[in-house]
C-alpha cells in the first residue's frame, strides 16, 4: 500500500514539476497518516475523517476525474508534512481538514444523489466530533512537546452503527418490561470528579436504586413476583463458605477496632494513673492521720490530762479544725531545718528507700563540729589503746629504780 | 439432515420469536477466556458465568488471532451471543462482546477489576435470579453507545424463562458512563420495613392515602461485586470480522502508555549520564582531573 502510494505521488509532483527528492519530509508525512494500513471500509455510507481518505481515494478513482484536485492538493500534503517536522503543524492540519471535508462532500454529490442530505448531516456531525478531537490533540500537545503530532484517525459509521443495531434491537416498546427488565434514566448521571470515590458511587448507587425502584413498580403492575419469600431457599451467587469469610472479616474489623480503642484508653490511663495512684495515697494517709489524732486526744481525755486547749478544739466544730490543720498550725519541729516537711522526707524514703542521701553523711558540718555532747576530758586525755607506751627518759628510768 | 434443517431454521431469527402472538426473548451466551488468563481473570469468569444463568461456559480459546472460531463455537452451543475475555501479556483483559452469527462484535478494554471473592461485600442474591438492568441516560447520546447498550442488554439480561432462572428479582446490574468509560455495578435489593417510630405519622397518612402494599418496604442496596470498567476500543460490523463501524479516538492502549513510562524513565537515566559527562569534559578542560596520582608537592601528602 505505501508503497504504491509514494509511487504515486511521486508521479504526481514529477507531473507538477516539482523536486521528488526531498525523502525526510516524505517520511515524515508517511509517518504521519498512522493508519493507513487499516482495512478500507465499504464504500457506501462509510465517513472517514482526516488526510487519509483522500490518498485511498486517488487509488480508487480514475485519475483523469480528479486531477485538477489532486493537483490542488499535493502541494498542500507536502506543505502539511513540512510543517509538522517543524512541529507547528496545527494550522496546517486543519486547513487540510477543512479541505478534505469539501472534496468528499463533492465526491460524494457525484456519486450518490439520493441519500445526499442525510450523509451531509452526518458528516457535520462527523466534523464537529473531529474538532473536538483537535482540540484534545493540541492540548496534549502542549503538555508533551517532544511528540510528533499527528492526528489519530478515528472510524464513526453513524449510518453503519444505525443499521446494526436496528439489525438487532429488541422491540422494547412493544415487549413487555418483564421480558427485559431494563431501565434507562431520564438524565444522564453526572459524576462531577471521577476520580473521587465517595460520590462517584453515590451517584451509581443512586441510579441502581431508582431503578429497583421504578421496576419493582413495574413489575408490580403487571402482577409479577419480586421479592424471594422468606422461606426459599436456593444456591445463593456466593457460596456460605464465602458468606462465612466475609462474616468473619467483619467481626475481625471490629475485634479490632475495639482493640484499638480499648490499647489507647489504656495509654491514656498510664499517663495519668500515676498522678491518681498518688492522690488516692495521699488521701488515705490523711485520713489515717486524721483518725490517729482523734484516737489520741480521746485517750488523752479519758486520763483526765487533756488541755483547755484540746478541750476548746472539742467544742469547735470538727471540720472546722480539720480544714484549718494542714494550713495553720504547724509546729517548728515539724518543718526541717531545710525548709522541707518532714513529711515530704518520710515519704521520700519509703519510695526510695530510708536512708536518704548517703553520699558526705559521715563527712562533718558546722553542726557536727559544735556539737560536743559526745565530748570528755578525761577521755580525750587517754591514749589509744594500740598505741604502746612511750618509754621515759633515762633520767626518769633511773629515778624509779 | 437434522444439521440442514437446523440451518434453514437458523436463517429466522432467533431473539424475537413470535409463539402464540407472545413476543419472546431469547438469548444464550457463550462464555469463555482465551490462553493466557491470571486468576483474577479467571476468578472473573466464575462470576460472570454465576450471574449469568443463560451463558454455555466453554473452554479457553487456544487462538488469539483467529477469532472467527468462536462464531461456529457459539453455533455449536446454540448460542446467539458471545462473550469472550482476551487476556494479554498476563495483565490486560480485553472483552469481546459478540452477537454471534453475523451481527455486530464490540471490543472493550477491562480495567479495575475486582472479582466478587476479594471484594468481600455483604451482598448476595440468588443464583440465578433475573436482574434488574440499569443504563445511564448517556448511553443514548451516541449511535456507538446506543449498539453498545443494545449487546450488553443482550448478553447480561437474563431472558425470561432462562434455563436455572429464579422467578424473583433480588438485584440490580448498574451501566454507567463517566468519563467515557462504561462502569459496572452489581447490587442486592434488600428489603426492609420503614423505621416505624421516625415517621409515623406520616406513614399513617401515607397509608391512608394509597394502600399499596409493595409500597410498604423500604428498598436499599448494598453491593454483591463483581467490579470493573470498560473502555470501548471498536465496534466490527460482522461477527468477529468485518469493517470496523467505530473506533474510540480517546482509547490509548496499555502498552502506549507503558512504553511512554519506560520512555519518561529512560530520560531520566539518559540526561543523567548525559550531565555526568559533560561535567567530566568540563574538568578535564580545566585541567582538573579526577583519580590523577598524587604529586610529591601535592598538600595531602606534603603536610601528612
């Protein structure tokens, strides 16, 4: 097929008198035209659109019939092919097109007089369709620019697709809805964004449900059964095994999901359960504490040794006295010479166990060298038991002998 | 003699008949692979052929060049549609829709497939029950969707009176077109009573003013599976040949598109390489190379 086509065109410049040799361009242009290999399609009722109807068509007709448009047209193929290898081969294209639309409108009147009118409305549409394309074409274009363009050549019988489907349509408007139990809706369903999830199986679940409805209406009116009575049974499309595994997916998920939830309320827990642990301890010292001095002071009255003043805290009010205790009296034997509570250091040890620091507890302080209740003369005069005794002089020896 | 008159009745059409002036319609599908499947083309099958309780299930197809086989295969089964999945270099399923002795042969491209046992929806429906087809409007723009709407009719409507067929109508098959793909849906009717405490009043008067009693449940639907979408690629005007009636000028095929990522790939590598190079030219113009043996005055071994 190519072949014999560069052949022939080759003729033709050679007879307009121009230069055959330039062979990239004619590559280019070969290149171009991608489907021309395709089968050639009938040739009544069939609408090709694009360059290459008219290069099948030189083969053919006779040439002598249309030379004067084909001479017309040669340059403006080799015109488009140079164009495009200089990739701005969009005005050129369409120029072509617009062309290639009028001669086969004009191909057409000659051949075929009689469904003319019809053909015509269908090419428009036909062109109209291929804008469209255009414009895809050169949008997709713009975001590639290494792509050589080039048109895809698209086939839409209108004629032929009418035909086939009268061919094999099924009367829908005779038969009765049972029959097929199809439904079309009245607007096309509209899917603003395709790609987001949510809505674009909203949409069809709603078209699914309209259409359970308006049939089961449907199906009503003309006295047929809809839905499975309870109590039938029959192979089901997923097996029990299957509904079983789904089931157990299900359950799964939720397992958890509650898992989940119940490891971060435990996380949660953690994070406070040591400041809680605390005050509970706290409180229940208190209120040993609490109850240890009311313990005291009873027996304290029982031996007759109470003060005026536990007597005088006895006919106040208790709550009265507790509230005030932890804030106003404190005794100074309380409070370390530190400045901390001495409950604070009991409770200190316990957690870390008694002894405290023990690092410089046997290194002395101020307190430590004043203190001399451990201190005697008498004693500090001795000498240390390992120590032996100096022997006296020579003099002294001899005295005492 | 039986295959002669079998072939003089055959010359009538088979999917109206006209018994006792009652207009019938009558389909079978013939449903098979080609070689090459994965499972999940496999496991698509399987659902198919479970919805379809008037399809013949067949065995692969050994030949992927000569499909006209599949025509004398659909008349062997007595089948007047063809349903015949195409798989490619083990991961692209095209789809074959067919209306067998001569009429018109669809190829679709099949794409996002989810098979009925992965989906794992709570759905289910009988085997066998007749469902419910629902086309989007869109469909009858174009003569091309138009026949498109017409073969899917055909080959997913389950006829009337099917062999195996349920008298009960429990689910719902959804075509939609969104961006020019066709999209498939497959929903259980469930039927539930109306939550009686929400609306009741309301449901008194409604039940006063009409009392129908199919209006009494309420329908929703949750989703059975199987999922996928098809791209229409070109319509045949004969039964897996003939000239192509339409083409899709918006289908790109998987292998462009993989090529074109291999390709964007590969540009990567090469301007990398490319930068690699040039850099290396540019130092040696400086003079200065890389991996030149270390002089004696050179400062890392001078003050070493």
């Amino acid at each position: 097929m190519a072949k014999s086509k560069s052949k022939l065109k080759n003729a033709l410049l050679r007879q307009l008198g121009k230069d055959p040799v330039r062979d990239k361009q004619r590559k280019i242009s070969r290149r171009q035209p991608k489907t021309s290999k395709r089968k050639e399609t009938d040739g009544d009722g069939v609408v090709v659109n694009g360059a290459d109807k008219d290069v099948e068509g030189w083969e053919d007709e006779d040439e002598d019939e249309n030379e004067d448009e084909n001479e017309d047209e040669a340059p403006e193929l080799v015109d488009a092919a140079r164009k495009a290898s200089k990739k701005s081969a969009k005005v050129a294209v369409t120029e072509e097109e617009d062309d290639d639309d009028d001669e086969e409108e004009e191909e057409d009147e000659e051949e075929e007089g009689v469904e003319l009118e019809e053909k015509e409305e269908e090419k428009e549409e036909d062109d109209e369709e291929s804008d469209i394309a255009f414009s895809d074409i050169d949008g997709d274009d713009l975001e590639a620019p290494d792509t050589l363009p080039y048109q895809k050549l698209t086939i839409n019988n209108h004629s032929a697709l009418t035909q086939a489907l009268e061919r094999i349509a099924l009367p829908l408007s005779s038969l009765p809805f049972v029959e097929h139990q199809s439904l079309t809706t009245d607007v096309p369903v509209e899917i603003r964004d395709v790609d987001d999830d949510l809505s674009r199986e909203l949409a069809f679940y709603k078209q699914a449900l309209d259409a359970a409805n308006l049939g089961r209406k449907k199906l009503a009116k003309d006295g047929m059964p809809f839905a499975r009575p309870t109590d039938y049974f029959a192979e089901m499309l997923k097996d029990d095994e299957h509904m079983g595994t789904i089931k157990q997916k299900l359950l799964d998920e939720a397992a958890n999901k509650k898992a989940a939830a119940e490891a971060r309320r435990q996380r949660d827990l953690k994070k406070f359960g040591k400041q809680v642990q605390f005050a509970k301890l706290e409180e229940r010292n208190k209120a040993k504490k609490d109850t240890l001095e009311k313990i005291q002071v009873l027996k304290r009255k029982r031996q007759g040794t109470d003060t005026d003043f536990t007597n005088e805290a006895d006919m106040f009010d208790v709550a009265l006295d507790d509230a005030a205790a932890p804030g106003g009296r404190r005794d100074k034997k309380d409070r370390d010479p530190s400045g901390r509570s001495k409950a604070k250091r009991q409770k200190k040890d316990q957690k870390y166990g008694h002894g405290g620091k023990k690092r410089f507890s046997k290194s002395g302080d101020a307190a430590s060298s004043s203190d001399l209740t451990g201190f005697s003369a008498r004693k500090n005069k001795t000498t240390f038991s390992g120590t032996k005794k100096k022997r006296p002089g020579k003099s002294k020896r001899a005295g005492t002998r | 003699m039986a295959s002669v008159y079998k072939s003089i009745s055959k010359t009538i059409s088979k999917d109206i008949k006209d018994d006792d002036g009652i207009k019938r319609n009558k389909q079978r599908v013939l449903v098979l692979t080609s070689r090459g499947v994965t499972y999940r083309h496999r496991h698509l099958l399987k659902d198919v052929v479970a919805m379809l309780p008037h399809s013949r299930k067949d065995a692969k197809l050994d030949t992927k060049s000569k499909l006209y086989h599949l025509n004398e295969i659909a008349d062997l089964y007595n089948c007047n549609n063809v349903l015949f999945f195409e798989a490619r270099k083990r991961q692209d399923l095209y789809m074959w829709m067919s209306k067998a002795p001569n009429g018109p042969c669809i190829k679709l491209h099949v794409q996002n497939l989810h098979t009925m046992e992965e989906l794992n929806f709570t759905g289910n429906a009988l085997k066998g029950s007749r469902p419910i087809l629902s086309f989007d409007a869109a469909f009858d723009q174009t003569p091309a969707m138009t026949l498109i709407k017409e073969v899917l009719l055909h080959i997913f409507g389950v006829p009337k009176g099917a062999r195996k067929s349920k008298p009960f109508v429990d689910h719902v098959l959804s075509f939609t077109i969104a961006d020019g793909k066709i999209w498939f849906r497959n929903y259980q009717i469930s039927e539930a009573e109306p939550t009686k405490k929400v609306d009741d009043d309301i449901e008194k008067s409604m039940s006063l003013k009409s009392k129908k009693p199919t209006e009494q449940t309420e329908l929703s639907l949750v989703e059975i599976g199987p999922r996928f979408v098809m791209t229409p690629i070109i319509i045949l005007e004969g039964s897996f040949g003939g000239p192509v009636i339409y083409e899709n000028k918006e289908f790109v095929s998987p292998n462009a598109v993989r090529t074109d990522l291999r390709n964007r790939r590969a540009q990567k590598y090469n301007s990398r390489t490319e930068e690699q190079q040039r850099l290396e030219i540019k130092r040696k113009e400086l003079g200065l190379e890389v991996g030149k043996a270390k002089g004696e005055l050179d400062e890392s071994v001078l003050f070493a």
